[in-house]
C-alpha cells in the first residue's frame, strides 16, 4: 500500500489535495504556511486535515520502518519465504505485524524450549495430529536422563504445544477484538495502605469494576496514577472460560486422549502467556486512547489560553502579591519594559497599609500608569481590596492575573538572560504584568505542562503531549502574527519556518541593525535563506514600515496583486488597504494566476479590509463577590461570579475567589444536553454560578451554571 492510498483510506481526503501536501511536507513546509499560502494546491484544506496528513504519515514511516527491520531479521535467520515476505508486506497494522513476526522473534529460554532440548517436539506433533488415544504408551518413548516419567514427556509436550497456540495469529487476532469490546477493568485496595491519608483521593477506586471500553479517559488516567503510587491493584480480563473455549473449538478437532492434552496446554497458554500478554496489551491501548483525549483536552485549553484577551499596549503597574515577605511591585512601560521595582508590605505581619497606599499613588502617577496588574496566587484578595479602595487622580482598570507558571518562568534560563540584573521575585511580577498585556507573548516563554489548565498532564505520554502543545502555541503565533520588532527570541521561536536558531539570529540583528524597516531586510539575518523566509516572512509583521503591506499577513510573494489591484483603482497601496467599498468592486477573477487562485485572492482581500487586525478579544476587568475568600465563607445555594480557569470532557472548574476552583459538572452545564462541554464554554469566560454543594473535608465545590436566579 502507498502512502497516499493508506492515508487516504483512514481520512478520505480526496487524492490531488494529499498528495500535494505530501509533497510540500517533503519539502519541509510547514503546516501554517501550507493551510495559508497554498490552497490552491492542497484544494483549501484547513489545519485539521493537514495536521492529520503529518500524523498519519508518520504512522505509516513508523509502519514501513518496522516492516523492513523484521524481513532483514528473518533473512539473516534464513526462514523469510515469499509467502512470508507477501504475508509482511501487505500488513498496515503494527500489532499484526508483531503476531506474524512472533513465532521468529529470539526471547528468552522459554518451557518450550527446554522440552524441544529434551527431544519432546516429536511428541508435541504427534499430539497436535489428534490421531493417537495411548499417549502413556507413546510418551514412554520419550523418556530418557532428562525425562523420567511418561507424566514429564507429557507435560513437556504440552509447553511446546502451548507456545504454539501462544504464536498462532488467529488466536491473537480473536482474543485481540474480545479484549477491545469485552475486556473489563477492576482495581482492589491494597490493605496495608487503605487508610494512608494520601490513598484517600483515590478511594473510589478502592473497590471499582467496569467495562473497559466505558471507562472515560480521566478515570482511567485517575486509577493507573494510584496503583502507579501503590495503593490499589489492577486487572484487566475476559471471560476466560469462554476464551478457552472458543480457542478450543479452532484447534480441537477430536475426541480422545489427545484432545484433553491439547485443552491442557491451552489452559495453560492462555493464563501463562496469552492472557498477560494481551491483557497489558489491552491497557496500552486504553492508556493511548486515555492520553489522546487528555491531550486534546489540554490542547484545547492551551489554545484558548494563548489566544486569551490582551490589554495592549498599556503603562502596567503589576503586584505579585504576599503577606510575610510584601508584595513586589513592578512598574512596566506600553513596550513591557521594567521602569521601576520595590516591596511593600500592606498585610501581617507588617501591616503597613498606609504605606503602602501612598507608594501606589506615586507610582501610578509618576510612571502614567493606565492599569494595575494583581496576580491571583496568595494574599491576592486582600491585596485586590487594598488597590480598588485607593483614590487615583484618573481612571485606573485593575485586573486579577493568573500567576499559573510564572514562578516557572522566572526561575527559568530564558528569564535569567532577559533580566539578569532581577532576581525572581521581579521576574515573576514582570511575568504577570506582561501576561495581561499581552498573553500569547509571555505565555510561549513556559513550559506549557506548567500553565494550569488541562489534568493529569505528567501521566500522559509525554512526547505525544509535547508535541500537540508545539503544535499548538505554534498555531496560535502564526494565527496572531508576531511584530519583529519587539517579539522575543522565544516567541519569534515558533514563526513558521524559524526555529530557535534563527529566533536568536533575528534578535542579534536587531540588536546590532536597529529595527526591521521591510520585510525584505528579514533576508539579511545570518543563516536565514529563502527558504525560511519564504516560510515565516508572511507571519512577520513590521509596524510603520516602507511597505504597509509588511502589517500585513498577505504573503511577500503576492505584493504585486496588491500593487496591480491598487493600480487598477487608480489607488496608493497605502489607500487601498482599508478601503472596503474598492476592495468589495474588485473582480478577482482577473488577478487569478497559475500558483494563486480564489482562495488565496479572497484572504488578501480579507486581510487588505483589516491588515494586521489582531483576532483576539480586548481583555475586561472582573470582579469576585467581595465577602468570599476562603471554602468555609460558602453555602450551597449562593450565587456567585466566577472565571472559568479549566476545561475537562466531563465539566469546566471555576475561580470563584478561593484557593479551590469549584466544578460544573457537564450536566449542570446548560439546561439541554451537552456532548461537547467546548461548544459551550471558554477558558477565561466570566459566568455567575450556583454553590450547590461544599465539602470542606475534601475541599471540593460542586457549583452550577444551569440555574435561574
């Protein structure tokens, strides 16, 4: 089978469209510069489908790879017939390539192989042959120094013919799909460690059985992280009974002496070696699928938090909040740069409110601060309370920040070399300043398993994980677009067809060259070729540059359209763009070319109506119920404001002021049925909840968002 043909089995994308994005994925493009600038070759696929392109081309590498080191492990063994070889060849399926691969694969000295050592295979045969009804007589035979008993030449048989049904494929295959639609999943308590206090978590599990396939991805992921930690054991099985039988009922063609030995040894082939084997194999399965949904999830989640609303550029005053050690106080230039930082020390033990009131206002005022930044970690009530009882000289917005990350961050090697004059404290309040400012732009710079939202992210597969996560950031970066004038080496990092390498290389210029003036000075950046700036030049923007067309996210490559269409207009480039009631008259039709098409000429339109324009929401001040801060202020039935700060398949957790988020369960979601809980919700929304139910042993909130007041 064929690349094309294998993936187009699974995806059904239609064959002209694949087979040039395979084709541009060959010649290292990237999947946001092939979505955007080559429709017209890949018949407008979206991200989706490309992103499933690169997956499943992997799959079959993968695939083709395995295939080639097994034939060259059975011709050096000298067993690769053609029938083999055909058998090998025409198999897209990994688990049926390893069955088929099994019977030659070297393990260990097996049973097996000391009862062939011991001359029994013979013997095996004969019984296998179903002919015989005086085996006692026959197994005799066999006795010799390392046989002493007909019982041990018979027994020795029966590991041969054990292995035998262990390596057969239709065996493998039947007890494959049994596991996939009948296998049930089972933990027990270990009793030793039933009342440790960490085990408590995990107490439903103690006792829990269900059928595999019911088991939804975050309980699964919940039960292998306990016995993982030791507190329960696992189980995954069938029905044995009946998958000895039905084993039985492909091998078993007789009825005498032979039959009940050949029913012995699958007994034992099906505890000893099929059952374990296919077991764990089963749990692999369930564990990927687990991890996928998880992964998804956390995707999701990171996308709408890197797609978050920015402030812009604003003058910031940001506090990282504390009660003992003070508060740090930054004060932040509209670029994100440190103009100023100290300690204050509002809260206990110090007290020194007054104080610290006071240091605000001067600041405020003597940096034309616009905003204040308060991150949500401890002490942020209070220190939230202080800051909106001061009387400013102007209008002051103050904003609640999540911290998540941000001592990650600023403890991190890229914090050190942007700030090596700071300590961390001033580089986790610079973090959460810059993060109201402009989110995507601070966010890139964390490991995104750090951020906060998503569940069970360390239990995952964490290469899998790693790479959807870049996948993503590296979505969100060229769907916003980046200023290179001002990005950071991090976030200059994921522009398509950049890299880190390069990302450090377009800052060293800056640094030595002054600001970009064009884009086509992008060109002149060490190590940068044509290539890469045919990749990353239309996610670049220059802001006030020669070409207004460099603010834009039309493609160098398409400038002379535009230049054309502003002719035929009669129009400046400059007037052109933003010009809708010229751009609507256009014909495109009469700029269509052999490389650009409608799709294409429509998004240049698209982007000429608002180049650059930022597709995020503006950021909105929120505000907790004043009287809530700790668990034990709640009572069911308060109706509270939140922000949803987590997303899961089966509900979203919101901040309602506490250091608990509280959990709308998907069915108290919407008062109609909700497949998906992402059609309903957005990481960040502002919502009003119900306090339905407070358990303060377990610290959990159970809260509502289908409620009339």
């Amino acid at each position: 089978m064929t690349l094309t043909a294998y993936i187009q089995k699974i995806t059904q994308i239609p064959t002209k469209g694949l087979e040039a994005t395979i084709k541009l994925l060959n010649e290292d493009c990237t999947l946001p510069f092939i979505a955007r600038y080559r429709k017209e070759l890949t018949g407008n696929l979206d991200e989706v489908a490309i992103a499933d392109i690169i997956k499943y081309k992997k799959q079959f590498e993968t695939i083709e790879k395995r295939k080639e080191s097994i034939l060259k492990a059975l011709q050096e063994q000298g067993v690769l017939s053609d029938d083999l070889k055909r058998k090998i060849n025409s198999t897209q399926d990994l688990s049926i390539l390893e069955d088929i691969y099994l019977p030659f694969k070297k393990k260990r000295k097996t049973k097996a192989d000391t009862a062939r050592k011991n001359g029994l295979e013979p013997l095996a045969k004969t019984i296998m042959a179903q002919r015989s009804n005086t085996l006692k007589d026959l197994a005799l035979k066999y006795t010799n120094k390392e046989v002493s008993s007909p019982e041990d030449a018979l027994e020795g048989a029966r590991h041969i013919i054990a292995e035998w049904v262990n390596e057969r494929s239709d065996v493998r295959s039947f007890l494959r799909k049994q596991y996939a639609k009948k296998a049930s999943i089972a933990s027990s308590v270990i009793k030793i460690k039933k009342d440790d206090e960490k085990a408590q978590k995990y107490r439903d599990y103690f006792n829990w059985d269900e059928p595999l396939t019911r088991c939804p991805s975050h309980r699964l992921l919940a039960i292998l992280r306990a016995e993982s930690e030791g507190f329960i054991r696992l189980k995954i099985a069938i029905d044995e009974e009946s998958a000895r039988l039905s084993i039985e009922d492909k091998i078993i063609n007789s009825d005498n002496a032979c039959a009940d030995e050949i029913a012995e040894a699958i007994e034992d082939a099906y505890k000893r070696l099929l059952a374990p084997s296919l077991s764990k194999e089963a749990l692999k399965l369930a564990k990927e699928k687990a991890d996928n949904a998880a992964i998804t999830v956390f995707a999701k989640n990171l996308q709408q938090l890197l797609l978050g609303a920015p402030l812009g550029e604003k003058s910031i005053l940001a506090l990282d909040p504390g009660f003992r050690s003070g508060c740090k106080l930054v004060c932040l230039d509209a670029r994100g740069d440190i103009q100023h930082n100290e300690n204050i020390y509002p809260h206990a033990p110090q007290n020194q409110q007054k104080e610290a009131i006071k240091r605000i206002q001067v600041l405020v005022k003597n940096f034309d601060i616009e905003v204040i930044a308060i991150g949500n970690g401890t002490a942020s009530r209070e220190t939230e309370a202080m800051v909106k009882s001061i009387a400013f000289d102007r209008d002051i917005d103050v904003f609640v920040v999540s911290e998540a990350g941000a001592s990650i961050y600023s403890a991190s090697k890229i914090a050190r070399d942007e700030f090596p004059d700071y300590d961390v404290t001033v580089r986790g309040a610079i973090s959460i300043g810059r993060r109201l400012a402009d989110p995507l732009a601070e966010l890139v710079k964390i490991d995104a398993k750090s951020i906060g939202v998503g569940q069970y992210q360390h239990d995952v597969d964490q290469t899998l994980l790693n790479n959807q996560l870049d996948t993503v950031v590296e979505h969100c970066v060229n769907k916003v677009g980046v200023n290179i004038n001002t990005a950071s080496t991090s976030l200059l990092s994921y522009v398509s067809g950049i890299g880190p390498k390069l990302a450090e290389n377009i800052v060293a210029y800056r640094g030595e060259n002054g600001a970009f003036k064009s884009r086509s000075e992008i060109k002149k950046v060490k190590r940068l070729g044509a290539k890469a700036f045919e990749q990353g030049a239309g996610f670049l923007r220059i802001k006030n540059g020669k070409n207004p067309l460099d603010d834009s996210a039309v493609h160098p490559e398409s400038y002379a359209i535009v230049k054309q269409m502003a002719k035929d207009s009669k129009l400046s480039i400059a007037d052109l763009i933003g010009n809708s009631k010229i751009l609507n008259e256009i014909t495109l039709r009469n700029y269509c070319t052999d490389s650009i098409g409608l799709p294409t000429l429509n998004d240049i339109v698209a982007e000429l109506k608002k180049p650059g324009l930022d597709p995020r929401e503006k950021a909105k001040t929120f505000s907790f119920n004043e009287h809530i801060h700790t668990i034990d202020d709640l009572t069911a039935g308060m109706i509270l404001p939140g922000i949803i700060n987590n997303i899961t398949n089966f509900g979203c957790f919101v901040d309602i002021g506490i250091k608990e988020s509280g959990l709308v369960h998907i069915s108290n979601v919407s008062n109609t049925f909700v497949s998906d809980i992402n059609t309903v919700v957005n990481l960040q929304q502002q919502v009003m909840v119900k306090v339905l139910e407070v358990d303060t042993a377990r610290k959990r909130v159970q809260l509502s968002m289908n409620f009339t007041e």
